[in-house]
C-alpha cells in the first residue's frame, strides 16, 4: 500500500476532509466585507472587487477603522476567506496568507484610516495592502478634501506612476499615506503650469520654512484633459520630479450602444461603476424571484398593486423573477418607501422596507426623467372586506382552486408565464400567482 493511500485512509477514518477547498473556489469573483469597509458588514452589498486577470483582484477605496474580510459569493457567509489569527492588523506592502473556509472567522484590522490598494491572489492564497505613495487634492483633483482625494500607489517594483482625468484648477501632492496636508511635495513657485514635460517637486513638512518664508506652493492644470504622470524616485520614498504628458478631454459621444429606448442609469458608492437598465416593461416586488408579487401595468411606464408588506423584510424591484440579481432595481441604501422616493437603481444593492405590517398601495413610475417609488397603507373599507371573503384560492392534489363568485382568473408562475385561465388549474409543485379578478393571491403547490 502507498504512503499516499494510507494517509487518505487515516484522515479519512479520523474524519478529516482530503478534497482541497482549492477546488470550490470561485476564481470569477471576490468581495471586500466588513465594518472597515463603505458598505459595512452587509453580505448583500459587499465591495466588489476588480478581476486584473491571473486569478487576482485589485480593490481601491478608503477604508475606515475596523475588521474586514473577503467573500466568495455574494450573500454567502460561508465563502469567508480570511487569515490566519485573529485581529491582525496589516502593514503595508506586506503579503499575508489567506485561508478559504478556515475553521476560524479571523479578520484583518486596520488601524488607520485611509485610502488602501488591496491586490488579493486566489491562486496562491496571498493579499497584499498598500498605502499610496503620493495623492492628488485640490480643484484639479476632487477638492480640497483628504477624505476625497486621488491616490497614486507604486508597482511591485516600486514605480509610480498614474493615468486620469483631472479638472482645470490648483493641484497638490500629498504624500507617505495621505493622511494629512504635510508632508507633501509643492511647485516650486505659485502656478507651475501642469504642461508636458518634466517638472520639479519640493518635498515640505510645513507650509512655511524655517525662516518663516511660504513655501507651500501649488501647481496649476490649466485646462481640463487626460493626464499621466511618472514620478521620479530618488530612494527612500522620496521623489524630485514628474513626468507629464497630455491627451484631450475623454469625448463619450457614441461611446455607449444598446437598443434604441428609455434606460435607468445609477453610480454605485465611490463612482467606481455606472450602472444601466431598461425601464421595466413588467415589474415585480419581492424579497426574491420566488417570493415575489408582479405589479399591475399602468400604461406609460407605470404600475400599481395592492401588495401585502411586512416590518423586518427586505424588499426589492425586479423585471424578471426568473434572473432576479441580474434585473434588480433596487436602492443604494436601505429605504423606507411609504414616503416617495426616487432612490432607484438597477443592481442588486440595498432594499425597501416598511415601518409596519399592513397592505400597501405601491406605485412605480418611471413616466418621466425621474423614477419615484412609493407606498401608501391601503385601509380596507367595509364593502371591500365583504368582497376580499368571496373569493378563496386553495391549492390540492396538484391543482388550484378558486372557490366563491368571481369573473375571470388567470395563473402565473414566478417567472411570470402564464399557466391557465380554469379553475381548477393543474400545475406542478411550486410557488404560483394567481389573479382572479382584480384580487392577487400567491399560493405553493405541493
């Protein structure tokens, strides 16, 4: 008998999985989560990571104090990748280990707030953190905010360099982490016009010098365009000069093709992806595509039902049941609806909810250049309590009934097709919406 077969057979007597958990990742997709992170510790809306090909992810973005760790797949705990101790706090330029399904939820910590590179390798379980090395502010740039800046990272070799649009207006560089206005690296006279070519850079930790002198100097970018700057490392960390050269302001006409019609267009958190979806041609709500209701078609791009709603549920749109992540509108933070609210995007973010129990009225309009959703608590008179008990659905042996007086019924599954018009209606076992008359029923056939 082999050495290998033997110790298959001993860890497998012991108990011990042999399959690596190599094998069940998922090399398409990685998530950022976490109470460091913008979107918090939500499953539903983690932060996406980039694909840069070789089964790596590159995540940008500012980070806050706090733990955070890596998913899998989206809305799924148990595809936690995290590392190996508990509350380690990562230094930059340092790669750790990474562990998927690791028999401890061990998380990072960081420290200090600020803007992070974050480069995960899947194929070699490693992730590496890294602070920028320099950072643009200013009107050129964002404004003149540290928590909205632009940072510049190094490569692996520690070259940087950085390629973007800036805006005409005064530019300065931030520097070792960006976490404050010095030390950075100034013009060496007010207005250094940001031209093609090489400029000087002026390493200062004050705005004025020993002598008392004003040095903190700005550099101007005097007309809006598409830069790209390679910084000139003279070692330590430390840089002399810069680089520059210069395209003309990015032109989007035609830069956008799909089919002639009406689009709803959103930004996600950090501007890092827009976000398109046709207006909706039929329209449901629901907290998943098989526990939703389809809102009644309005005409004009409207639509409105009577949907019972519940305090505690997450709810969001959708144009399709059937593919419900990928047709999701939804907000992009949690949203109390029975207030209008044109908070409408189509992805799978956050949702809708209700401040209590009850039948609502919910209308959708997407008639003009802004949606608005809302939901009114419908209040039931007397007449229609009497009428609401005529009608009954009931689902047995694989049909659906409607029992009482009513005109016409009509059975749909959740992917909205339709199934029949009689009752009884026979069907396969599943979730079913039924409307008789002007009355919608949802109903599970076993």
């Amino acid at each position: 008998m082999s050495v290998r077969r033997f110790l298959i057979m001993v860890l497998a007597v012991a108990g011990i999985l042999t399959v690596p958990v190599r094998a069940e990742i998922n090399y398409l997709r990685l998530y950022l989560v976490g109470d460091a992170t913008p979107g918090g510790w939500n499953e539903k809306l983690p932060e996406e990571m980039v694909a840069i090909g070789n089964n790596c992810f590159l995540w940008d973005g500012w980070l806050g104090k706090g733990e955070l760790k890596f998913l899998n797949t989206r809305g799924d705990w148990d595809s936690s990748i995290v590392t190996s101790s508990p509350g380690l706090v990562f230094d930059t330029g340092v790669k750790y280990d990474l562990y998927y399904k690791h028999w401890s939820d061990n998380k990072f910590v960081n420290e200090t707030p600020g803007y992070v590179r974050i480069i995960v390798d899947l194929g070699n379980m490693k992730v590496n953190f890294r602070r920028p090395a320099l950072a643009f502010v200013g009107p050129a740039a964002k404004g003149w905010s540290l928590d909205d800046v632009i940072p510049v990272f190094a490569d692996d070799e520690g070259n940087v360099s950085w390629r973007g649009q800036l805006r005409a207006g005064e530019l300065k560089i931030l520097a070792d982490g960006a976490f404050d206005w010095t030390p950075c690296y100034n013009a060496p006279y007010e207005g250094d016009l940001i031209t093609p070519g090489g400029h000087q850079m002026i390493f200062n930790t004050s705005d004025h010098d020993q002598g008392g002198n004003f040095v903190d100097f700005k550099y101007l970018v005097p007309r809006a365009g598409l830069y790209a700057f390679k910084f000139k490392n003279e070692g330590g960390g430390r840089f002399f000069g810069m680089d520059v050269t210069m395209d003309a302001e990015p032109d989007l006409t035609g830069g956008f093709r799909s089919i002639p019609g009406r689009y709803l267009a959103a930004i996600d958190r950090g501007a890092r992806r827009v976000h398109f979806g046709p207006v909706p041609s039929r329209l449901y709500i629901g907290e998943s595509g098989a526990d939703c209701m389809e809102l009644n078609a309005q005409g004009n791009d409207r639509f409105s039902s009577i949907v019972d709603l519940r305090r505690g549920k997450y709810y969001k749109l959708s144009s399709n049941p059937a593919s419900w992540e990928a047709s999701a509108i939804s907000p992009n933070v949690d949203t109390d609806i029975t207030s209008a609210t044109s908070n409408l995007s189509p992805m799978h973010g956050y949702s809708y909810v209700v401040p209590e129990d009850g039948q609502y009225q919910v209308n959708a309009d997407f008639s003009g250049n802004i949606p608005y959703l809302s939901a009114k608590r419908h209040v039931t008179s007397s007449v229609e309590t009497v009428m609401d008990v005529l009608p009954r659905v009931k689902a047995i042996g694989g049909e659906i009934t409607v029992e009482g007086d009513f005109t016409s019924v009509a059975v749909y599954d959740v992917s909205g097709r339709f199934m029949g018009c009689d009752s009884p209606c026979r069907v396969a076992p599943g979730t079913y919406i039924v409307r008789v008359d002007n009355n919608i029923f949802k109903i599970s056939s076993r």
